[in-house]
C-alpha cells in the first residue's frame, strides 16, 4: 500500500503543521493539500495521480516519530481517504486535548 521509503523524492520528510493535518477530511482537493502539506514526497506527480504519498515528522516525548501518510482521491481528483503507517500515528494525532490544557474552562 505505501511505496518503498528509498523511492522518497524528499526522504527528509517534513513536519506538518498539526492545525491542518486536523482539517483534513474527504472532500479535499489537492490544491489545500498542496498549500498545507506541499508536493508529495514521493514521485507521484501533481496530475492525472490518485494517491499522494508523505513521509511526517513530529516532536513527541522529547524525540521525534515518523509516520507515513497517504492520500487517496477519487476519480475527480477530491480526497476521499487518508492512511497512516503505522497506524498508531493517526491514532495518536486525534485524541483531543482536554479544555483546561487548552486554557478554556472545562463544561
């Protein structure tokens, strides 16, 4: 399902910025994902592909974690699906952060 990270047209990877990988949802187009994310890291191409390939890095627990992650487009090019290797990435990126950590008074 995800190619092989020594085919990585920027192996170096990058780190997202979380604020955007939590706006992401089917219905996309890859102009948004171009914006927030750039160019695959893979050599997909930007036309006439339906699956954009990335490799993120992200600082957790005084180190840093790389996760791949894969967009998959429909027949009109609109995202539809998003995949995380491992899975636990994508896992660990949605649990919600409780009110009181975000400054805001808890319910």
């Amino acid at each position: 399902m995800f190619p092989s990270a020594q085919n990585a047209t920027r192996p170096e990877g990058s780190f997202p910025n979380r604020d955007f990988l939590a706006q992401v949802e089917p219905g996309l187009r890859k102009s948004h994902l171009l914006q927030w994310f750039g160019p695959p890291h893979f050599g997909e191409g930007l036309l006439g592909v339906r699956e954009w390939d990335y490799i993120f890095h992200f600082h957790s627990g005084g180190g840093i974690t790389t996760c791949r992650y894969k967009v998959v487009f429909d027949r009109a090019y609109v995202a539809q699906s998003f995949h995380w290797q491992p899975k636990v990435c994508g896992d660990w990126l949605t649990v919600k952060v409780p009110a009181q950590a975000r400054g805001q008074a808890a319910p």
